[in-house]
C-alpha cells in the first residue's frame, strides 16, 4: 500500500488505519459495473493468487444473484405499474361511458373531452375521470379488480 500511487488521498487514509494491501473485484450487471467487493489486509501483499481467485469466483456468483435480484424488481415494478394502468383505465372507460351519453358522441369524441378538461385544468385524465364519475353516480369510481 506504501509504494501506490493511484489513489491520492485513499493511501494515507488507509496506511492510518493499518491497512497496507487491499485488493478489488468489480461487479457487472448488463456490462455495467454495480459494484465492488473489496478486501484489506494489515499484512503487505496480503492476498495471494489463491484468495485473488477465490474472490473472483464470490464476485462471479454475486453477479448472477444481483442480476437475478435486479430482474425480479424490474419485472415487480412493470407488474405495479400495468397493475396502475388496468385500474386507471377501468375509471377512464366509465367516465367515457358517461360522456359518451350525456353528449352522445363516440368513445374517441369522448375521450378527446376529457383530454381536454384534463389539459385546460392541468389534472390527470384518471383524475377528471374521477371526478366526473362521483358527480354522476354520487359514488367513488368502481376499480377493475385486478389480482396481484
């Protein structure tokens, strides 16, 4: 640790607190580098070939666990997200429905009527969709149901 160079100030800190080799191994994600696993030791020259590879094989195996785990939160977040989207779109139809009667129009006629509220008052669609469904039924819109 005494003898690098790359560092700045990383080495006196380091030094200071009895480290005098560390060794790094980065973690790819998707050709992006998430991570490090890094090790330290009071001793120079530390870490021998053995450990090296030993950890690049724990390196190895924590890739493959974080790109699990990273697309399972992907896939969680895109199921919210079309779960939110089947509910919005159940409370937009029913307001369709009711423009659509009330001003005996098409469903593209209709929804261009809410598009424009929604822009002219700058409120989501779902929201004046809302809105327009209690004014009508004198209750909240009815949500899709829609198991998770």
């Amino acid at each position: 640790m005494a003898t690098e160079d790359r560092f700045d100030s990383y080495v006196a800190h380091a030094l200071a607190h009895g480290v005098l080799s560390s060794v790094s191994v980065p973690l790819w994600v998707a050709g992006t580098t998430v991570g490090a696993i890094n090790s330290y030791a009071r001793e120079a020259r530390g870490f021998g070939e053995a450990v090296r590879q030993a950890l690049v094989g724990f390196a190895a195996q924590a890739e493959v666990a974080l790109t699990l785990v990273l697309r399972s939160a992907a896939q969680s977040d895109v199921v919210e997200q079309l779960h939110t989207a089947m509910q919005t779109r159940s409370v937009i139809d029913q307001a369709l429905g009711i423009v659509m009667t009330r001003q005996r129009c098409s469903a593209a006629e209709a929804f261009a009527v809410l598009r424009s509220v929604s822009q002219s008052r700058n409120r989501k669609i779902v929201d004046i969709a809302a809105d327009l469904i209690t004014s009508a039924s004198g209750a909240p819109p009815q949500h899709g149901r829609f198991e998770t």
